[in-house]
C-alpha cells in the first residue's frame, strides 16, 4: 500500500540548517509518480520505485526552472516556472529533488488523486509566505 504525504521532507529541512542545499544555484528536478508510489517526510532520495514510465516519460523527471526565492515578514519561500511534461501519463503525486546535492530529497506533492493528461503540466502556486510549495517560517 502506498503511502504519500505533501510535505517538505525532514532530511530536506536538517540539510538546509548544515548548508547542504542551494536552491538558488543547484539544479533541482521534478518527477512523476503513480500511486503506488511510498513519498513522505521520509523519503530521503529521488527513487524509481513507483516513478511514471511509458507514454514519453523520461525517467527522473524534468529540471526546475525559474527558481526565485522570496521573503515576506517571518516566512522565505521559493517559487518555480511551471513544468510541462511532453507526455501521455498518469499521476498521483511528484518529488522534488536535489541532482547536485546527490539526488537528495526536497519536497512531496500529492495531487489528492490520479491526474491524466496528454502535456502533463504542474502549474505552481502563487509566489507568496502563504501559498509556495516550499516555504518556511518561524
């Protein structure tokens, strides 16, 4: 049975306090999963355990572009362009993770339930303290 939760991942927030991390410089990617998949505040590296594969998926995702990193009262926050995946699939959730930093894990997106599409597009949140995917505050 899966087990997938949206969270930032716990070795993502102790790596951030041991500068492991540079979201700014680092190349970050995106990849797609089925529900079969096991994402949570545990997971600790990109896997290919349960990843999308078929219908032009390529393994390992899709590079994060746009990469801005905000501050807003007590909250910093990151934000990406959307991505769009040239491929026919199907998918319950996604990872973001760190390729510089030896494919370490950032952050777990759960869809809420199987998506389909033709151009699989993730379209990112507002770039706010509030609504990033990936934000952090006191």
């Amino acid at each position: 049975m899966s087990n997938i939760l949206q969270t930032q991942t716990t070795s993502f927030k102790t790596e951030l306090y041991t500068g492991v991390h540079n979201l700014a410089t680092n190349t970050l990617k995106i990849a797609l999963y089925t529900a079969a998949a096991d994402l949570n505040e545990a997971t600790t590296v990109y896997t290919t355990s349960g990843e999308v594969s078929g219908g032009g998926y390529v393994a390992g995702g899709a590079t994060l572009t746009g990469v801005t990193i905000s501050s807003s009262g007590y909250t910093a926050f990151v934000d990406f362009a959307d991505v769009v995946f040239n491929a026919s699939v199907t998918a319950r959730c996604a990872l973001i993770y760190n390729v510089t930093q030896g494919n370490k894990s950032i952050a777990v997106l759960d869809f809420g339930s199987d998506k389909t599409s033709t151009n699989f597009t993730i379209t990112m949140p507002a770039n706010t303290a509030t609504a990033a995917l990936i934000r952090s505050s006191n």
